[in-house]
C-alpha cells in the first residue's frame, strides 16, 4: 500500500507495558508490532545540528537508516520535506484528571507534542485515566505523583484548595485523607525513613521535592501566615537525593529563589522544576550555573509563568530580569528544555515566549524542545534523536526550522509516533 505526507489512516490501538526505571544507562524503545513497514524517500532529517538528505525505514516501530526492508507496506515520498523529533513538554500538571482532557490531549497531539511530564499527580485520580496514555496512538508521561513538602508547605493550600472547590469529591472527605496522595510531609529524617516506602509504594516514575524561600526556612516553617508559600527543610535535600538515586530515581527540584536553586543544585538534583527568580527579580549568582552545569543538572523554563503578572506594574522589570539570568545560562551552557506548568496551555505557548525573548538561535530553541525536553521527561528511552535504532517517532515538517522557526507547530504535515501515522 502507498501513501504520501497528506495520506491519514485509523491507527490500531496497542499498549506496550515495558518500563524501566529512570537515572540508568540503558535506554529502551517500545517495539510496536502494529507499525507500519515504511520507507520514507529523499527526506532531510534532522541530525541534533543540521539537515541530511537520507532515505529511512520503519519496522516494529524502530527507526533505521541502514537496514532496508525487504518489503514496504507503505512507502512515503517525502519530497525535500524536513523531519524533526517530537515535541515534549517537560513540566505540567494538566493531565491528571478527567476535566477538559479530550481537549487537552488533542491539543498536545495536535501541535506535535508526544511526550509530557507531570511533575505532580494524585494517583487515585489519573489511575482511571491510563488508557489514554503510553501507547503509540497517544501521548506518553511519566509521573511523581505526591511531591515531597513541609507541614503547610506548598501544594498543601492548592490540594485544600481544590477539596474545598468540589474538584475531589468521591475520592477525598478531607485534607487530611490527601495526605500521601497529594502530597508526603517531611519535615525530618524520620519522617522521611518512616514514609519511604509508602513513597516507593505509588511506583513514581521520579521524585519531586518542593524548595520554597528556602534561605527563610526558619521563618516560615512554624508561620501559618505562610501556609502554602514554604517547603522542606534544606538540609534534608541532599538526604532525599541520596536515598532516591540508590533506589534509581531521578530528583526534580520546584525551585522560587535563587537560594533554593543553589541548595537543589549543590544537592545533586537531577532536574530544576522551574526557571529560578521568576517573581521575584534577583540575578542567580553565575557560580551556581557552572555548577549546574558540572553536575548536569536539566532546567526546565516555566518563565510563561510570568505572563501571569502582565497587569502588574513589576512586569516589564521581572521580564527583564529573567532575560538577564537566561544569558547567563545560555553563556554557561547549561541544559535548558522547555516546559511551561500552565495548566490551561502546554510548551507551545512557552516556545513562543522564549523565541520572542530573542536570546537563543533557532537550533537551540529546537533542540530545548525536542531533545532536552524529551530527554528529562523519559530519559530511559531511545527518543529525542532521529538515530539509528531510536523509536520512529517523529514530525514532517515543510519548511526549515533552523531558517524560520517562529511558525514550526503549523509546519507540521505529518506526525509519525512508534511507526503509526497520527491523524
């Protein structure tokens, strides 16, 4: 059977459940046995620096360069077109329930974004929807379930929140029926060996921890005017990262300050949840970026964050302010991938804002998006590069993105994910 880009078919449903954990060395690729046998012809694909004129395969839904099929079931002439990997969004939060999610994950699959990381969920709540997820006709996350905080720390007010407002009803009475499940309170090494397992029990897929103004831990923790605005203790930072890489779990930091950057950095955090000194207009101290860049610590961007603040008198000031510190990581070539935690948007419109900005090439924002993003969202899988071996997961695109970038989402004319066209 042949086919062209514009050719669209009804893909099979199949779920793959093979899972590894994160932080090992050992990447893995599903194999699809409902994919395609293809050969895509005279496309340029996308190396990690420039554009190849090559010829692909497709079987099992891996992707080779090499090995030729003996027979095609389709054959897709590319035409000069040019394929990327997919998009990822590396932090959000909007998948966990049933509200609007249709919607939601239309709009991911839409715009090319395949994979997505949930930085906290409840696992009562989105078990029920898993169907939706991992498979190769839909998009794939990965998951911390409850965060790690302090008694009245952040999300603690936002879980209240949301149980007060009807959003919980059927599953919590409650704040405290969330505990364990919206969040785990840790407020000493105790609590921590005490609740470990528990922890390990919900099987996350990594861990999140909460650092809020950390530099005024003191202050805020026994303070209930700061309910919802603090977070652990710092000295138990580097206890929680110890323990969690010896049951080879990753660590993602939600980071305020830059002095809760500084603690999650020297701390041997894996990832950075969100881009320091968002709100609140500091310089990051430049030794504190070379460091994480030694360590290779992964900082996700959120700064769409701000646009929250556009009626405030400080914005333009904290807009500036963050160009400044995204200089300062660019310079020190730190990994940045892009992720946006707006619930009601996912990474396109955080794309947008980071290209307006005007500070990275569009080589670097493409590779932020397709290769970091995805490589701190499912770092045990072979995807994020078009290679030999990797998943055929990918987007065609028609025009060039490291010529024009600004418009890539409605570039795409087609969208390819372990080896099954998307429509």
């Amino acid at each position: 059977m042949k086919t062209n880009v514009y050719y669209t078919l009804i893909v099979l449903f199949f779920l793959v459940s093979c899972q590894s954990k994160e932080n090992t060395d050992k990447k893995e690729s599903y194999i699809n046995p409902k994919s395609l046998t293809m050969e895509l012809k005279n496309g340029n694909w996308f190396n990690g620096n420039t554009f190849e004129k090559k010829t692909a395969w497709v079987r099992n839904g891996i992707l080779s360069f090499e090995n030729k099929n003996e027979l095609n079931d389709t054959i897709i002439n590319l035409k000069g077109k040019y394929v990327i990997p997919p998009f990822a969004e590396a932090h959000n939060h909007n998948l966990e329930s049933a509200f609007q999610l249709e919607k939601r994950i239309n709009s991911y699959l839409k715009n090319g974004v395949f994979y997505v990381k949930q930085l906290s969920s409840i696992k009562k709540q989105i078990d029920p929807l898993m169907h939706h997820y991992n498979k190769p006709n839909g998009i794939d996350i990965s998951m911390a379930h409850a965060p790690l905080t302090a008694t009245g720390g952040h999300p603690v007010a936002l879980r209240e929140w949301f149980l007060e407002s009807g959003w919980f009803e059927g599953l919590f009475d409650t704040l405290d029926d969330i505990e364990s499940h919206g969040f785990f309170t840790i407020d000493n090494q105790n609590d921590l060996e005490n609740k470990w397992s528990h922890i390990l029990s919900f099987k996350p897929d990594f861990i999140k921890i909460m650092l809020l103004h950390s530099e005024e831990y003191e202050k805020r923790k026994n303070d209930t005017t700061f309910f919802g605005k603090k977070g652990l203790n710092p000295a138990l930072v580097p206890i929680i990262v110890k323990k969690a890489h010896e049951n080879n779990l990753r660590v993602s930091a939600h980071v305020e300050t830059a002095h809760d950057f500084h603690v999650a950095v020297k701390s041997g955090v894996d990832e950075i949840a969100h881009f320091p000194e968002i709100f609140n207009g500091n310089i990051v101290p430049r030794e504190d970026v070379v460091l994480a860049r030694k360590k290779n610590t992964v900082v996700t961007t959120t700064i769409s964050l701000i646009n929250r603040k556009k009626e405030d008198s400080l914005y333009t000031d904290l807009l500036d302010n963050i160009k400044q510190n995204l200089k300062i990581f660019k310079e020190e070539k730190v990994t940045l991938a892009i992720g946006s935690d707006m619930f009601n948007d996912n990474s396109v419109g955080e794309f947008q804002l980071l290209y307006d900005l005007n500070i990275f090439s569009n080589l670097e924002l493409l590779k932020m998006w397709v290769e970091n993003a995805a490589k701190t969202t499912l770092p045990n899988r072979n995807i994020g590069h078009l290679q030999e071996g990797f998943e055929a997961s990918f987007l065609v695109l028609d025009s060039d993105p490291l010529a024009d970038i600004r418009e890539i989402n409605n570039s795409i004319v087609l969208k390819v994910k372990q080896g099954e066209i998307l429509e």
